[in-house]
C-alpha cells in the first residue's frame, strides 16, 4: 500500500484516493461508505485537495457536511437541492461533495435529480450499509459505486507515527504490538495516548456508532438486549458460531430472545460495520457454508473499549488484524474448509487466490502441524502463509510460507 506526505506535511491515503480519483467526471455517484471516525471525511479533503490541483475552480466544489451547525438547517431533500441549485452559477461542471448524508431525510431524491438536472459530479460518505442497499438502489440503480473506507492499515498507522514523531520506525514487530493494543482509527495516531485515554476516545466512537447507525436507524427498542449481543460477539472473535449458538446462550441465562432478532441484531450490527461476517467456504465442494461463521470486529479497538484487553483475546485479535488487511486490499474473505481441517482465511481477487494461517506462537510441533497441514493439502499455486508473532522460528514447508505478522501486512502484494 502506497502513503505519501505531500508539502503540506498531510498523509495522503493513497489506497481510497487513487480509488476516487479513477472516477472523477465519471457518470457515477461515489459512495464513500465506513465505520464513523475511519476516515471518510478525510478521504473527501483529498479529493477537494486533488480537484484543485487539475485546475478546478473553488467555487466549483460545493463540501457541505452535515455533522457540522453549519448545515444543520439543510435536513430534507428539498432543502439539498434548493440549497445547491442556488449556489450553481456558471456552466462548468460542479463537484458536489455531500459528507455524512445520511443525516438529510430523504436525501437520495436531491442527488438523483442534480444528477439529472446539472452537470455535476457527485461524492457522498454515509456510516451505514443501508446507503447501498433499497434507498440509493431506488433512484441510482446502476449509477454508483462503492468505495469503502476502513481504519488505518498497519502501514498507515506507521506513517502517522512518524509524521507524529519525527522519527523513523526501524523495528516493525515491536511497533505492531503498539498498533495491536491502539487500533486503527486515525485520531488515536495524531497524538500520544495512553491505553485507558484511547479505550475511552474508542468508546466515544462505539456509543455514538451504536446509537446513531444502529439503534435508532433500526428503530430498536430493547437496548440492553442488543448490548449482550454484542457483548457475545465480541467475545467470540474468532470463533464460529450462529445464529442459533446465540439465541441458545441466551436461553441458558435464563433470558429469551427470539431467533429472527438476533438475525435483525446482526445485520444492524454489520450495517454499521461494527462487525463483519466472514461465511465459510467448502474448497472441495467449491460452495459457500449457509452455517457456522466467523465474526470480526470493524477495528480491534472496539473489543478493548467494551470489554477491555485480555490475553486469551490474542488470536482472535491477530485474525481480525489480518482480515481486515485481506478486505482493506479489496479480498473478498471465507473461512476455508479442508475436509476435516480449517483454513483461517481464503481470500480471492480477480480469480486469484491467497491462503492464511493465523497463529500467536508457533510452540511445538503439534502446533506446527496444526497450522501447515490445511495449506499443504491445497494443491494449487497460489500463495499459502502462516503468519504469527515469532521472532526466531522461520521455517517455510512444502512451500507455505511461514512470516511474522508485521512482515506480512507491510507486504506489497500478497
């Protein structure tokens, strides 16, 4: 992944930027879509940034975010569009950038009508799945494409450290332990903190994600309910489970829940991008699984924030790490079944393949074998890792190649 600081010392998310930038003047509208506080409204500067450096006019990019007093009045459809249309004053193309839409009522009428009205080019962020799904869908069926942005990558949270710093970062392993324990959202790298300061900044995020993208999107009443959902599943990271491993557990605490509101529980969740769930995939059957998923948190930091930091959370979190990694670089990511064996990750990208083994320590054979034995017996040429913490053992086998961690994600192509 490509990060540069431009003159004005800013790091330039290159990843999400190159993305946008493909589309510029394009008949599309861009959806920047995300956790809250991954970065989105930063990934817009940059583009406003870029816009300005090809020559386009000032007043021909119209930034209204509507998390801001400023445009707090600018609440309805009408409102967008009236607001917009008398701003347009000349003939050149205009470049509506609309942070946080989701906050207007029926906003997806405006965009589709200064789509068909004005020749504009238009970019919108929303912190919530739904952005893609019956609304947008309703009016701009085929017109628009997703961008999405998650929290910092490891080589991101490495830049930040040294523009924070000054100081160059030469022992990497040691500085991924640093990232396990902070997380990836931008605004814990743009200052010092300590671990309580961040879990609570993290938390801050949490409540506002969970109230604003969840429970009042969805409409849900039962509050605490929804929190011992999310309470199992952060627990669980790493781990299958379903549906009906939930409703089970609830059922041993004495408290009912009905099977269709964990589903609906889980999808608000993930609409949020709170969570993420990973299906797994049967390799000899070449089928997706309809059972017994993985889920992950949208950045591990929001298990501390919850719950705190715990070791035995170790290896879900190191799986977390690495999915997001997969996903960040455009894998769509399964669980692997091998027969009788799990493969932790098989990812695939333009009918390429890339096989992970996630492991803490590599502490004796039994271990060893646990972790090679599912990559061996794939019998294609694609890449197979086994990616842990170890600093000495460094052994590849039969062509599974065995990495640290940190190594891995600062990888250019996997």
């Amino acid at each position: 992944m490509v990060i540069t600081i431009k003159k004005s010392d800013m790091i330039i998310r290159e990843l999400y930027l190159q993305q946008l930038t493909g589309f510029i003047d394009k008949p599309f509208v861009k959806v920047i879509t995300g956790i809250r506080r991954s970065g989105k409204s930063a990934v817009l500067s940059m583009l406003r940034d870029e816009l300005i450096q090809r020559g386009v006019k000032k007043e021909n990019i119209l930034y209204l975010n509507f998390e801001s007093f400023d445009f707090a009045d600018i609440d309805t459809a009408e409102k967008l569009y009236e607001y917009i249309k008398n701003k347009i004053s000349n003939r050149r193309r205009y470049y509506i950038l609309l942070d946080e839409i989701q906050e207007v009522q029926s906003w997806e009428k405006a965009v589709n009508a200064l789509m068909v009205d004005f020749k504009t080019d238009v970019y919108i962020t929303g912190s919530n799945s739904h952005l893609l799904s019956s609304e947008l869908a309703t009016y701009l069926a085929g017109r628009f494409i997703q961008i999405h942005v998650y929290p910092l990558s490891f080589a991101e949270y490495l830049l930040f450290k040294v523009k924070r710093t000054r100081k160059k970062c030469t022992y990497f392993h040691s500085e991924f332990f640093k990232y396990l324990r902070l997380g990836g959202f931008p605004v814990l790298s743009t200052a010092d903190y300590d671990e309580e300061t961040a879990q609570k900044v993290v938390f801050d995020i949490y409540s506002s994600t969970i109230l604003r993208d969840t429970i009042q999107r969805n409409k849900i009443r039962d509050v605490e309910l929804l929190e011992r959902v999310v309470r199992f599943v952060f627990d669980n990271i790493g781990n299958k489970f379903s549906a009906q491993n939930i409703a089970d557990y609830f059922k041993s605490q004495q408290r009912k829940i009905d099977l269709n509101t964990v589903y609906n529980y889980l999808n608000a969740l993930e609409a949020a991008y709170i969570i993420y769930r990973v299906p797994r995939y049967d390799l000899k059957g070449r089928e997706i699984l309809k059972t017994l998923e993985k889920y992950f948190v949208g950045d591990p930091s929001l298990l501390y924030a919850l719950m705190g930091f715990r070791d035995r959370m170790i290896s879900g979190v190191l799986e977390n790490i690495v999915m997001l990694e997969l996903r960040r670089r455009g894998y769509s990511v399964f669980v692997g079944k091998a027969d009788d064996r799990e493969i932790d990750f098989v990812a695939e990208k333009k009918g390429k393949k890339v096989y992970v083994q996630v492991s803490y320590l590599m502490v004796d054979q039994t271990t060893i074998d646990r972790e090679f034995t599912p990559l061996i017996s794939v019998k294609d040429h694609f890449p197979k890792y086994v990616v842990s913490t170890d600093e000495v053992w460094q052994d590849n086998i039969e062509g599974v190649k065995r990495m640290h961690i940190a190594d891995f994600l600062l990888l250019k192509e996997f």
